[in-house]
C-alpha cells in the first residue's frame, strides 16, 4: 500500500515537474495577455453602468435570461423564458447558446449579484483565449517565440475586435472571434498530424463556433475552406496530402454532426423566421457605406459618416496599420527573396495562402461593386460587409508573425518584444471609445428584455390560413422585418395606418360564407398627433389589385378613444373576387395630414367576432392564466365550451420543434395569430382537457448530436487512459 502511494506521489511530482517546465515560457504568455486583455476592457470598467452603446443592454439582458433558463432546467439553452411575456421564444435554438450558457453559469455560481461582471469575464476571455491559439499557431508555424507574443497581441488589439466588443456590443460575434483561433490551430494540426487527439480537438472547436454565432461559422467555413484550397495548391500532390485533407474534413463534418440539433433547424426551420426575411430582402451591398476604403485604410478611429451619436457612435471598422504593414512586409520579401530564411522554409504554402485571403477580405468588405446579387441569398447572411473584418484578423494576425521574422532575421530578442508590444497598442489605441452610457445593470435586472434586437428576429412567421374569431390581428404588413419600425409598433400595439395612394400588403384569409365576421377596433387616440377633423376608413381590397377597393367603415380620430364594431358580411363586397383566399385589409387616414405625419393609435382589441364556434378561440387572455411554464414544457388545464372550440395556447408556434398532448395523446397544432406572434393553437371538443407542450427541437438531429457526443467521449476516454500509461511507464523507468 505504502509502496503504490510512493508510486503516485512520484507521478505527481514528476509529472508537475516536467509541465512546469515546458509551460514555463507559456505561463508568461499567459500572464502578459491577461494583463493586456484587462486592459483592452478599459471602456467598461464600471461595474454599475453599462456601456450602452450598440447592442450591450440587449446580450446582458440574454445573459440573465440565459441564467434563468438554466435554472429552469434547461441544457442546452433554447428558450427565453422572460422575453414576450414568457411566451416561449426559442431565441436561443436559432440564434447562440454558447456565450450565454457559460455567461449564465459564471452569473450564477461567480457573480451572482452582478451580470455585468459576468459578461464582461466572458469578453476578457474571448480576447485572452483569440490571442493565446494565435500566439500558438504562429509559434507552431515560424517556431519563434517573440513573433508568435507580437502576432498574438496584434489579434487581441485589432480595430474591430475592439470595435465588435465596445462600440457594437456584438456579444456573441466577440466571443466567436475568440473563438475562432482555436478552430484554426485545431484544424491545421488535425491537416498536419495523424493524431486522432487532433480531430477531436478540432471538431469541438467547430462545434462551439457554430454554436456561439452562426454568421461567424458560415464564413470561418468558407475562408478555412478557401485557405486549404490556396495550401493545397502549393503543396506536392500525394497521398499523405489526400489523407491530410481527409483528417481536415472529417474534423469539420464531425464538427457538423455534434452540433445537429442547433444547426439543422437554423438550416431547415428559419424559412418562416422573422430574421430570414430581413436577409432576403437586404443585399449587404447596400451596408458598405459603413466600409469605405478611406476608413478601411485610415490609420486612427473614424466613423465612417459625420455624426457622434446613433449607430456610429464608435462604430470605425478599419483593417488598421498593423496587419496593412504586415502584409506589405511579406508581400515585399516573398516576391523578392528567392528563398525564405531556414525557419520558414516549410512555410511556403501558408505564407502564400494568407498573403492571398487577405486582400481579398478586404475586398468583400469594401465591396466597391455589388457582386452580391450573383451569390446565392444564404451569403446574405452576414448582413453588413464589416463583418469580413474578422477574417482579415486573423490573417494578418499570422502575417505579423512572419513580418516580424523577415524584417529582423530571426534575431529577436526582448528588446523587440517590448517595442513590438508598444507600437501595436498604440497603433491601435484610438480604437477604443470613451465610455458612454446611462443604463444601470439594476435597471437590466428589474426588466431585462431584449427590447428591439432579438426580440422579434426568431418569430415564426408560417402563414395562418384561417381567419380565427377572438385572436388579435396582425398589425404590419406581411413584409416586415426586424428592426427599429417594426419593433415600436409590436411593442406599443400601434395600428399602422396609412395616407390615401399608399400601398397596403396587410394580407388575411377570407372567412366563410357562413360566417358573419365584424370587425372590432377598439384603442386609444394619441391626440396631439392628429389634425382636425381626421377619419380613418376601413378599406377592404382584392389581393392583387389596389382598384377594386370597398370601404366598409369611416371611424373619426378626433377623441380621446376608439370603439368600433365593423360588419364585413356587405352586400358591398359581392362585386370584389378574393383570389387564392384572401383579402388585404386597408386603414386609410383622411384629413389634414401634414408631411406625412401619422396618427398613432395605440390598440386595446383588434379582432373579428361574429366567426363560426369551430374557428373562434379561446384567447390568450384567458389561457394564459391557466398554464403553467417551466423549462420546455408548459402545462395546461382547460375547459372547452360550445361557443369556441380552438385554443390559443401562452406558447409560441415552432412546426416539427414541438410534442403536444391532449389527456396524453399526441395531436397535431397550428399556428394562430396574436399581433405579430404565432401561438400554438389547438381544435378541442367541449369539456375539461389537460394539455401539455413541450419543446423539443428537431428530435431526429437531436438524436444524431447525441450519438456524436457519446462517440467523441468514449474516444477522448480510451485516448486519455492510453496516454497516462505510457506517461506512467515512462516515469517509472526514469
């Protein structure tokens, strides 16, 4: 017994002796980018006030609901259970899960009386983490140590890394571009090493990009993609490149394969979700103006239009002097030295291949002509052009290591470490803002909603075919997309209305012949907003021409209150031919209507009564306070009359993602319309039921995300043992 303790006890030490050691160089790294990373948080060094530019109140408002779900129960995260008055808004199944469950936890057992702090922890490690695997990619391919520190710095402190965290507050887009580094190096490894350690390594790294931000991951696909073709084309064409490639994507499709239950409904569900709409509609040809060359080339922070305030308060994406330097460097010695120094000898194929994405990132993000309407529409998913500026970071992140190597002959010492490490800081200084903001992270906490980013971006959208009684209408056109407009009217129940000759695209199905629908439209008028005398005319259309129109309604603005009950079964309607089903519901303001001013009426009730019992539901006024949500399920007891026979459910409408029960039977659900959300709604026969939903993603992707899991644990674990029993054999004949 004595003797097997003796045994352990030499382990240990031999063992700690040995990795101090060799980490001992590293242990330094990791002092001095922590260090630096603290200080690249400079902008929110407040722990009470939040630095409220961009979109930082929103992800610290996700943070604590992503704290929440988990004490909800909820691994992995898929529901915010606070935002949309608990309706069950899967945000988290489409859009992150990564930042905001380790954020939650650290939140929960770190920091637990200030999210802030927690977000911030998370944001000093996406800086710390980006450096360190850029630090150790550039050491693994230049084999220098000083060049490797200046080329991991220049990562941290690059413009838009800077940008991203402060001046955008992109919170998962920050903790992706920590991220990405790690899938880099683990790629590259895996693409240079038959270890199967490596593989694994790299397929979790994908995993947790494409989970963290998927905009992030589609293109980090494509660049790693369009860099290993550029290798590929510089390396001698044998097996070992073809069983190279192979290790490369079987890394990157296990990758897919862990991550099945998050990215299958992203690729499959989100035709109908709100912020697909946004991408089809929105060429991000049209968002360079935020990219013009002058900025991308400037040396020092400027907004790229003349303002101080709004969406470029900070906001100045810039390449910054650094990489552009780097890359000149390279450029200048690879086209004029007929050979590389010893050390970099190997490196042929990689300086080649960063030397050509470079220049091209920064030309998708000038983007000086719209090549984007020959790509297809998927592409559009990165929404803004600076975005591509992540790509040149690392880029000319590995550039700055090998600029640093040519220019001094591998003579570095600490003496360039030090100058190296003050000219990128202060190269890159003006990229950090002055702090600006009032918001308190009390005032986050007593009502942390998402407000208009995030909030609207994942409602389903699936058509409702049905016109259902009692179930508040739609108030935008069906064309809407997320954003600020759109946000203000969801958020106050304002009836958008429009001028006479303006287009209307408010699209509903045409009830039945037996029905007898009338319209109820009661709300609050916003007097000052409205001249004397105004009337608003209820208009109905047929779906495809704005001639044929019939007014079935004339309802005057000039009191404080609105009440009004419209009959829609009119002899005036017979002469309209409703196509396909549906009709276009029209609200036209009449008055003295100056500059385009609208009235603003703010809703109570928007619906059509007078529809049959088997198509009028039971809304959610009323269900809602007879369920109980916790989690992914919500439970609820419900007694059904002859009057209506649908219910509209406190849940929201996700097809194929979600298992209903009705008295423990599996039924089907459809969507049913209230304002821009669609609930779950069911068709129940009179008398008490109980009824559970659950939501459970895409069970089938679930299922192979499982497998996946399972398989990379049971190899990790043989891996592991294996190795200690050599590292033990080894030691004991020491």
């Amino acid at each position: 017994m004595t003797l097997k303790l003796n045994l352990r006890i030499l382990r240990f030490t031999s063992l700690s002796k040995l990795w101090i050691t060799h980490y001992s160089k590293n242990l330094l790294v990791i002092f001095l980018y922590s260090m630096i990373a603290i200080g690249l948080m400079g902008p929110m060094a407040s722990n009470s006030i939040i630095f409220s530019t961009g979109e930082t109140q929103a992800h610290l408002a996700y943070l604590i609901q992503g704290r929440m779900a988990l004490e909800e129960g909820q691994f992995p995260l898929r529901i915010a259970p606070y935002e949309n008055n608990g309706l069950r808004y899967a945000s988290f199944q489409f859009y992150s899960q990564i930042p905001y469950t380790l954020g939650g936890l650290i939140y929960k057992f770190i920091t637990p009386d200030n999210p802030y702090t927690a977000y911030k922890i998370m944001l000093w490690g996406a800086l710390f983490i980006g450096g360190l695997f850029i630090y150790r990619l550039s050491r693994w391919l230049t084999g220098n140590h000083i060049a490797a520190i200046l080329a991991g710095l220049s990562y941290m402190s690059a413009p838009y890394f800077l940008n991203t965290i402060h001046a955008r507050g992109a919170f998962p887009e920050a903790i992706a571009q920590g991220i990405l580094p790690i899938v880099l190096y683990y790629t590259i490894r895996t693409f240079n090493s038959p270890k199967i350690y490596y593989i694994l390594l790299s397929s979790i790294a994908w995993f947790t990009l494409a989970v963290t931000h998927i905009i992030t991951f589609i293109y980090g696909s494509l660049f790693f993609g369009i860099f290993g073709v550029l290798l590929v084309l510089k390396k001698t064409k044998n097996c070992t490149l073809i069983k190279q490639l192979a290790r490369a994507t079987i890394s990157y499709l296990s990758g897919w394969l862990l991550g099945m239950y998050f990215l299958m409904p992203v690729v499959l569900e989100s035709k109908y979700v709100s912020m697909r709409f946004y991408i089809d509609q929105i060429s991000p040809y049209f968002t360079n103006w935020m990219t013009p060359l002058a900025n991308l080339l400037a040396p020092a922070a400027l907004p790229p239009t003349p303002t101080g305030e709004g969406i470029t308060y900070g906001l100045t994406p810039a390449v910054g002097w650094v990489f552009l330097a780097a890359w000149g460097v390279v450029v200048y010695y690879y086209s004029s030295l007929k050979t590389l120094p010893p050390s970099l000898s190997a490196n042929h194929a990689y300086i080649f291949a960063l030397l050509s994405i470079f220049p091209l990132v920064l030309f998708i993000t000038w983007s000086p002509i719209n090549f984007w309407h020959l790509l297809p529409r998927s592409l559009w998913v990165t929404q803004f052009t600076f975005r591509f500026l992540t790509h040149v970071m690392w880029s000319g992140a590995l550039l700055v290591g090998y600029a640093s190597i040519l220019l001094f002959k591998r003579h570095l010492n600490s003496r360039h470490l030090l100058i190296g490490i003050l000219v990128i800081v202060i190269a890159n200084r003006s990229w950090l803002p002055i702090p600006k903001g009032n918001i308190t992270v009390n005032e986050v906490l007593e009502d942390p909603k998402f407000g208009h980013s995030g909030a609207v971006d994942y409602l389903n959208r699936s058509p409702v075919n049905t016109l259902y009684g009692n179930a508040q209408l739609p108030l935008l056109a069906n064309t809407w997309i997320p954003g600020h407009g759109s946000w203000d009217h969801i958020n106050n129940r304002l009836l958008p209305v429009v001028l006479e000759n303006e287009p209307s695209w408010r699209i509903l199905p045409i009830w039945k012949e037996t029905d007898s629908p009338v319209l109820v439209l009661e709300g609050q008028v916003v007097q000052d907003t409205v001249p004397n005398p105004t009337t608003l005319l209820v208009t109905v259309l047929e779906l495809h021409s704005d001639e044929n129109k019939e007014i079935l309604g004339e309802i005057s603005l000039n009191k404080p209150r609105i009440s009004a009950r419209i009959p829609f079964a009119s002899e005036k309607l017979k002469n309209l031919e409703f196509n396909e089903g549906l009709f276009r519901l029209q609200l036209i303001v009449q008055g003295n209507i100056e500059q385009g001013q609208r009235p603003k009426i703010e809703l109570d009730n928007f619906v059509f009564e007078g529809i049959s019992s088997e198509n009028t539901t039971i809304p959610l006024d009323i269900t809602k306070n007879q369920c109980k949500s916790r989690g992914f399920k919500t439970i609820c007891e419900l007694f059904v009359g002859e009057q209506a026979q649908v219910v509209q459910l406190p849940v929201m409408y996700y097809p194929r993602m979600q298992l209903v029960k009705i008295d423990g039977r599996l039924v089907e659900y459809f969507p049913v319309n209230h304002y821009e959300y669609n609930l779950v709604g069911l068709r129940l026969k009179p008398g008490n039921h109980n009824i559970q939903v659950i939501f459970t993603g895409l069970a089938w992707a679930n299922s192979i995300s499982f497998v996946a899991w399972l398989s990379v644990i049971l190899i990790a674990i043989t891996l592991n043992t294996n190795n200690i029993k050599k590292m033990s054999n080894k030691i004991i004949k020491k």
